[in-house]
C-alpha cells in the first residue's frame, strides 16, 4: 500500500547544516531559525547578503546558507551600508548582538537608521556580553550582576540600561522598529512576524528596519538552561516593554 | 586628450572615475575637503555611489561592506582621519579585499596641523593598524603622477585583492598643475568575473569574507597567504626613479613626494656650482626599493647619502636598513607643515661635503 507523505516540517533552505557552538537554553537558534524561515518564505536567500557583528554571533555565518560578510566589532551597520548603496537590488542584513550594537557600535546604528539606509538589523539583546564571558553591557539591568559589575549594576555610575528601540524612535527618518521576545513558542510566532515585516519593508525599498529581540544567556546570568526563559519574562520585559514603536505605514509624531 | 589644470585633490577624484572606481566613502578634512566636494557632483553624472559617512570609522568600515561587492571602491581622507581607519584597514587586509586609501597628508603627531608633513610614512609603510599585514603604498611628486598612481592603484588593489595606500602630502592635494587624463576612462569591473565577491549564494555554496580564524592553524595559514603575496608584490611592483645620477655624482640624495621636487632643484642649482648629486626617488614605499637604494649607494664615487623628508626622519630608517652601512648616512627634514627650501638642501649638502 503506498503511504502518502508530505513534508509538513523542515529546515529552512537558509540555514545551514553545521552544529551550533551556542550553549544550552540561549535563545540564538531560535532567532537564528525565523530569520532563515522569512529568507525561505520570501525567496531571497539567493540574494541575501548578512553581516555578522563580533560577540557569540559572530559565527552566525557558520549557519546561515547566505553570502555573510563579518564585520569589525559596532560597525556591522557601516558595512552593511556600504554595500547595500552598490547592490540595492540584493538583500542585506545585519545581526547584532547588545554590547555590538549599543556600546562599541552606537555610533554606526544611530547614523545608518538616521539615513534610512535600506537594510534590516536583527538586534538580539540579552542584557550582557556573551562572548567575553558575562561582562556589564549598555542593555544590563539596574542591580543586575555581572563579572564587572559584582555587585549589580550601579546606575549612579553606570546610567540606565539603553532602550534602543525607543533611542532610535526619536529619529525623523521613517522606519520600522519593533522590539519582540522569543521566551515563549507564542512570543515566537510574534517574534517571526515582525522578522518577516522588516525583510518585507526591504524588499520593497521603502527603509531601515530594526527588531530588537530579548534573549536570553543562561550561562553568564548564572541560571539553568530550563529556567532562562522565566529570568527572561521576569526580569527583562518590564524594563523593555514589546511592541511597534516606529512603522513607516503609521503616523509619524 | 588635452590638458587640463586641475587642483590636485580634484584631480585624483577624477583619476579614480578614470580607473572605473565610482563608489566613494568619506568623511570632511582638511586639506582634502575638496575631492569629496567634487566627487558629490561628478560622481552622480557617472552613475557612482557616494556617502558622506558619520566618521572616518565609518568609512573603513563602509569601504569594508563596498569592497565585498567586488566593485572598484575608495576613500580619500588627511592624517588624523587616516589613524581613525587603521581599524577597517587591518580588516580589509585580513580579508583579502581590494581598496584604494588616499593619504594627503599633514603634520603631527595628534591633531597636529593642516599644512603638508610626510610624518605618516610608518603608518602606511609599515602597517598602521594591528596584525601581520602590509598595504602596498605609492608616492607621488605631481599632481600628474597622482592621476597616474591613481589608476594603478586601482589595478593593483584588484591584482593583488589588497588595500592600496596613495600617500600624498598637502602640497599634492592642494597645488594646482596641468594634467592629462587617459582617452579611454575604464569600465567599471564586472564582480561576476571573479571567484570571490559576494553576490548572493545562487547555484554555489555561499561566500564568507572574514579575517576571524579560531583555529592557530588557520590563522597562520591567513600569514602565510598573506606574506606571500607580499612576497611577489616586493619582486614585481617596486617602482623608483633616478634624477641626475651619474658617475659624476659625489653625494646621493633620497627623497619621495614633493620633497623629492623641492631636492631636485636644489640638485639643478648645485649643478650650476660644479657640485653633482644624484636624487633616488622610492616611488613605491612599500614594496621598498631595497636593491636599486643599496646598488646606487654603494658605487665607488658616492661619498655619503642624504635622505631629506617633510618629517623628523622616517623614511631614513628604510634607507639606513636597505644601505647596509655602505656609506655614511646623513638627514634633514622639517616639519610641521614647514617644508624644507632648495636654500636649506644645498646649504646641507655643502656642509656634508665640507666635512669629508
């Protein structure tokens, strides 16, 4: 008796079949999967170029089927820039972690969104650096421990956690920013919406397109892979609410 | 094709238009404010990309992405906007990318000054940022030697998917000279002809352009392709020139730029005084010209060398390294944005002569 079999679930065509290096409980895969998805489901992927930041991403094109160019640490958006104005008919997009994007590369986003340069940023921000093994970041908490900031942060010396999405919402050039979560499967189908939203804008030329997305860092916040994402919703959305902040489609203030 | 009189720095922008390079990253500053003022309107007339970016970090950094297109891409900036690059320029060499980076150059250390120095000639000879790396650096001495180092740039940047460095001091960007541009300005390169850039991964495996090897042994490897490189380029693309050498010469002259200029009138009128020196002019500072420096030093009638620059005495330690100790070795130079007079080259001369 023939079986009838339709491939119901698979791996995006954009993501490669390597191993990931990310530690257990981060949520870097995930991410890494919905972008790859929205590649696939927009069929660009063959003129996608990504660039990766530096920081745990900065192997990301050890897993994206696309051409990826690695960019010096903060200034992904510069590179980005530079090639998305010669090929504007190829697809671009950065992806960045919090220390990259609102420390060392500050700088470089506020410009590129400031231009409405016609790429995508995915900003994934996890409130430390990965990388360096669980250093203070621009996006830590307030008493948030870290290996720099012992006994929490200080925010009489420190400032307050960069709200980056609400940064760059103050800008007059229109674009899409979005902050979204992927600490719960229903976050996550949010999350991939926004994802596909801000490649859409792309595709269409229209402009620069941002989403900030929480993660999460079990091994340098210090608790469980299992309960990472419970930190993640405690700790994170209150100071970093979900939502739109800025839609070329909407009402600019 | 007729000639035209072009300020230096106008000049360049258009000997890179010329090359087939139409896609321009940069950041104001003085003294070559003027390449992007003429670009911003010419470039559009030729179909080619220019941003005026947010810093001269951002302009490495941008040349870095541009680059991986495959496309002819530069910048032009002055000293201190140069330093801000170094970052971007370790990259790009690591990566193996082609660019073209103009130096018109200025006093310093720090913010230094805004008239013409040759006080940057180790950061571009030697390699100014971090890691094993070199970019080929070229020097011209006139406003029609910059056009022409222009577009060899370009070739050679793409020969040998290096940066390339075009080290000019004020006096270049600045003065105004005739000039005369190829007939025929080059088409710009077709990327799909290459094996490397990145045009989306479509019926191929996808493309990385990175300089990150984890592993020791592919990073060595990364050393390995990169000096040997260097190697061939050190064989095939040293370029000097020689002034008034002869047999007759008693004193040898080094000197790159527009110091070489300066020197060659000083070499005219010492000439007129029964006095012969002979000028060696490195126009490639990096590949050095090692073996043509040591073989003019070291015929029997040059007493001494004198090595002149715009700077407190840098390219002198290439000379003292490549002459080997084969005769005395002698400096002048000024700084500051002060260039050294023909007056002052002579009165050295004499003095150095006077005391054998």
């Amino acid at each position: 008796m023939a079986i009838d079999t339709n491939v119901i679930f698979s791996r995006p065509k954009a993501l490669s079949e390597n191993i990931t290096h990310y530690c257990p409980g981060c949520t870097h895969g995930v991410i890494h999967r919905l972008v790859a998805e929205v590649l696939d489901e927009l069929g660009v992927r063959e003129r996608t170029v990504g660039v990766a930041p530096v920081g745990c991403s900065v192997l990301a094109y050890n897993y994206f089927a696309v051409d990826f160019i690695e960019a010096a640490h903060g200034r992904a958006p510069a590179t980005a820039t530079g090639f998305k104005r010669i090929r504007p008919d190829m697809i671009v997009f950065t992806y960045q972690g919090d220390g990259d994007l609102a420390s060392i590369g500050m700088g470089e986003i506020v410009h590129a969104a400031n231009r409405g340069e016609k790429f995508t940023t995915i900003f994934v921000n996890n409130a430390i650096y990965g990388m360096t093994g669980g250093q203070m970041a621009p996006t830590t908490l307030p008493g948030q421990r870290t290996t720099t900031c012992p006994q929490g942060r200080d925010v009489s010396l420190a400032g307050y956690p960069i709200r980056m999405v609400e940064l760059l919402s103050g800008l007059r050039t229109p674009a899409y920013l979005v902050r979204v979560s992927v600490h719960s499967p229903l976050h996550v189908v949010a999350a991939k919406k926004a994802i596909r939203r801000a490649f859409q804008l792309q595709v269409e030329g229209r402009c620069y397109s941002l989403v900030e997305v929480l993660s999460t860092c079990p091994t340098n916040w210090g608790v469980a892979p299992t309960t990472a994402t419970k930190w993640l919703a405690d700790n994170m959305l209150g100071y970093y609410p979900l939502g739109t902040y800025k839609d070329p489609d909407q009402e600019v203030r | 094709m007729t000639k035209k009189l072009m300020k230096g720095n106008e000049a360049i922008g258009e000997a890179a238009i010329a090359a087939g390079a139409i896609n321009y990253f940069a950041y104001p500053i003085t003294p070559q404010s003027e390449v992007a003022e003429y670009m911003t309107w010419r470039l559009p007339e030729v179909g080619g990309v220019f941003v005026q970016a947010e810093s001269e970090v951002a302009v490495g950094n941008m040349l870095l992405g541009a680059a991986c297109t495959g496309k002819r891409v530069f910048t032009t900036s002055s000293s201190p906007g140069i330093s801000l690059m170094m970052e971007a320029m370790s990259y790009m060499a690591g990566d193996h990318l082609p660019v073209v980076i103009v130096n018109i150059t200025r006093g310093g250390p720090g913010l230094g000054g805004i008239l013409p120095a040759q006080s940057d000639y180790f950061q571009a000879a030697k390699a100014g940022g971090h890691g094993d790396y070199h970019a080929i650096v070229l020097a011209p001495s006139s406003v029609q030697e910059a056009v022409d180092l222009m577009i060899l740039a370009f070739d050679l940047a793409d020969n040998y998917r290096t940066p390339v460095i075009v080290i000019g001091d004020g006096m270049i960007g600045q003065m105004m000279e005739s000039v005369e541009f190829p007939a025929k300005y080059r088409e710009p390169v077709n990327p799909e002809t290459k094996d490397w850039p990145l045009t989306g991964a479509k019926g191929r495996k996808a493309r990385v352009i990175k300089s990150l090897f984890l592993d020791p042994k592919l990073l060595e490897k990364n050393s390995f392709d990169l000096a040997a490189k260097y190697k061939v380029i050190k064989e095939k693309e040293v370029r000097c020139e020689l002034y008034k050498v002869s047999d007759k010469n008693r004193l040898l002259i080094a000197a790159y730029g527009t110091m070489a200029r300066i020197c060659q009138t000083a070499i005219d009128e010492l000439e007129d005084e029964g006095i012969s020196v002979g000028l060696f002019r490195p126009i490639t500072l990096f590949p050095f010209p090692e073996k043509e420096i040591f073989r003019e030093t070291a015929k029997a009638n040059i007493r001494a060398v004198l090595t002149v620059e715009m700077s407190m005495g840098q390219m002198i330690e290439d000379i003292d390294r490549c002459i080997k100790g084969k005769k005395p070795l002698d400096f002048y130079g000024r700084t500051g944005g002060i260039v050294p007079t023909p007056n002052e080259v002579k009165d050295k001369v004499r003095q150095m002569l006077a005391a054998k």
